[in-house]
C-alpha cells in the first residue's frame, strides 16, 4: 500500500514534472526479476515510469533477444502493484500494436530504428489516434538530420506533440574510449535547438556503458538543463542477461538521484540577472576583440605571404611552427589554459593562417 501511494503521487502529470525520471531493466527477463525491480523501484519513490525492453535488437543472433510478448504480463502486474506506468523499445507497427494491448504508457524507438526511416514511417502510421508517449532516441551515427527526421515523421501522426520527447544516449564509435558511446554533447544541444519546447532526457546508461560514470554523467545533463534521466536499473545487475555492466540497483539507483543537483535555469532575481548580464556584455566585447586580432593576425600572414612569394619560399615552415607552438603552451599554467585548447586554437589559427598565405602566393 505505501509503494502504490508513493508511486500514485509521481504518476501524475509527468510531463510538467522536471526532473522525470525513468527507470527500468535494460531487458524484462523473468517474473521474478521484472517484479522485485518494479516494486523496488516504485519504493524509491523517486522513480516516474518504467522502462523495460521485451525485444531487445542485439548484434549477435545468437545472444538474448528477449521474452518477447510474455513478458508484458509480468510488467503489467509490476503495473497494478504499484501504480506506476511502464514502456518498452518498439521497432515496427507489430511491436507497438502489442505493446499497447498490453496497457503500455510509452514506447521508445531505439538508437538502431531511428536511423531507418521505413521503419520509423511504419511506427509512426501505427500511432495515428493512439494516446501514447513516444520517446525518440538518437540514431547510432552522429547524424543529427537523421534524427530530426524521424523526430518529424512521428510528430506528422502524433495526436499531441507533447507525447513526443528525445532521448539523447551517445553516439557509437570503432573501439572502447572513456564512453561506450560519446555523448557529443553539442550534437544534443543542437537538437533542442531545432526542438526547443520538447522534453529531452539524458540516457546515461547507454552513454557510459559502466555503472562507475552515471553519476557524473547525469550531473552534466542536469547542468546543461536536460528535462530528466533514463536509467537501467536491475534487482541484480551482475545476472543481467544484456548490459550488466552498466545497470544498477534500485538502491543504488536511489543514491546517484540523491546525489545530482538539479539548478534551475531560469530566475527573476534581478541581481542575479544584471550580474549575468554585465558579464555577458563583457564577453561579448571580448570576443568582438578577439576576432579583431585574428583578422589583423591574417593580415600579417598575408603580409608574409607576399614576402614569400617574392623570394620562392615555401608556406609552411616546420621549425617556426613548432617554435610557436611551444612558447605558447608553455604559458598554459599562467594563462589557466589547457594545453589541448591552446593546441586547438593554434592549430585553428594555423590553418586559416595558410590559407590567408595560399590566397596571396597562387
Ligand atoms: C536500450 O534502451 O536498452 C537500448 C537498446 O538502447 P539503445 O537503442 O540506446 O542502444
Ligand atoms: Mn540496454
């Protein structure tokens, strides 16, 4: 009784309720599993809606694809125990159709459909007339077009385009770096940009790949204003059939929350508002400045440029390159600047120099 009222109290409105929060197994696998990690979620009361995959769409055909159907009767008893709803990854009209059968509050297209826009058209047909939560993750690509347009075509059929939000859990890559998937954060930005009053959620799950980085990872979306999290979440992550690397405990779950400072983006305080304003004005005259310098920086080249021409002498010089490069960088310390961002700005710098030289010599 006290899980089924906690949960009652987050299950309304949740599309006004910043942060939301889901959470969820990365993949239904037995009753026993999907119940204990509903109820203990739900006993957090910290959790808005489920997430659970029934098909789970795996690069090896002969691992876990998931229970399949079956599965929505151990989510739908989750359901009727504690009160709060539940979605599952859809990848064609089949999945959903089922998936709304069985009393599903949202589905979510996952990163390898996004990316295909015969199966997002087929889902979003499959929409038309259904009140329904559709979450669009980001395609597997860095291809923020490709998002958008699968973003398109569901709000084309979408009764309400508020059912509609993103999901933004990193982008693949050939190899293992800090991420399983980089977020690429500016990709994400970008794409509020074009969307500015849609939800968007941080799936630092998927991002991260390891339980270890969740915390820092979801601050970050939180710094950067995303509307909330979706996390994996399982009774017992290390029996996990898919990502055990990555899923968390309830408890655990309840921690990294606990954890995460949400600041508000906006505020009336008007000392706080001229404050930032003064400081912006200031910015912006600095950066008017800088780029004043550039162009007389290019200027010069041009100069040398010129010079060079008139004495045969090649663009680029090694030595003088380098000699730049290092007097600069070894004022890192005192200017408080990372080596990798005045590497970035040189080597910039550089190759507008040479074309500002090329423009001259040819
Ligand atoms: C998932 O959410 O379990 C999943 C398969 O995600 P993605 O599509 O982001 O890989
Ligand atoms: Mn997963």
């Amino acid at each position: 009784m006290r899980i089924f009222a906690a949960a009652m109290k987050k299950n309304d409105n949740i599309s006004d309720k910043k942060p939301v929060i889901i959470s969820g197994p990365c993949s239904v696998e037995s009753r026993e599993q999907t119940v204990a990690t509903y109820t203990a979620l739900a006993e957090t009361g910290m959790v808005d809606m489920i997430r659970a995959g029934i098909w789970k769409p795996r690069t090896n055909p002969n691992s876990f694809e998931g229970v399949g159907e079956c599965g929505f009767e151990w989510l739908e008893e989750g359901k009727r125990l504690t009160g709060l709803p539940f979605g599952v990854e859809v990848a064609n009209a089949r999945h959903l159709e089922t998936a709304v059968a069985h009393g599903a509050d949202m589905v979510w297209i996952g990163a390898r459909t996004t990316g295909n826009p015969f199966s997002v058209q087929e889902i979003a047909d499959a929409i038309r007339g259904i009140d329904i939560k559709v979450l669009v993750k980001n395609p597997l690509t860095m291809d923020i077009a490709l998002w958008e347009g699968a973003v398109r075509r569901i709000l084309n059929s979408a009764d309400n385009p508020e059912n509609v939000w993103l999901v933004h859990r990193g982008f693949s890559q050939m190899g293992n770096g800090t991420f399983r998937n980089p977020p690429m954060w500016h990709l994400a930005i970008e794409m509020r940009r074009r969307f500015p009053e849609m939800t968007i959620l941080c799936d630092p799950s998927h991002i991260c790949g390891n339980r270890e980085n969740i915390a820092t990872v979801s601050q970050k979306a939180a710094d950067l204003d995303y509307d909330g999290l979706i996390i994996e979440s399982h009774c017992c992550p290390q029996q996990a059939l898919t990502d055990a690397a990555q899923q968390v405990t309830p408890e655990s779950l309840a921690e990294i929350l606990t954890g995460i400072i949400w600041r508000t983006a906006n505020t009336e305080n008007r000392q706080f508002l001229e404050a930032l304003e003064r400081c912006r004005y200031e910015i912006d005259e600095l950066d008017s400045e800088i780029f004043a310098l550039m162009s007389r920086r290019m200027e010069i080249s041009e100069q040398i440029g010129r010079i060079k021409k008139d004495n045969d002498i090649t663009i680029l010089q090694d030595q003088r390159w380098n000699a730049i490069q290092e007097r600069l960088m070894s004022k890192a310390a005192e200017w408080g600047l990372s080596l990798e961002f005045i590497r970035d700005v040189l080597d910039a710098i550089h190759v507008e120099s040479i074309n500002h030289q090329n423009k001259v010599m040819n």
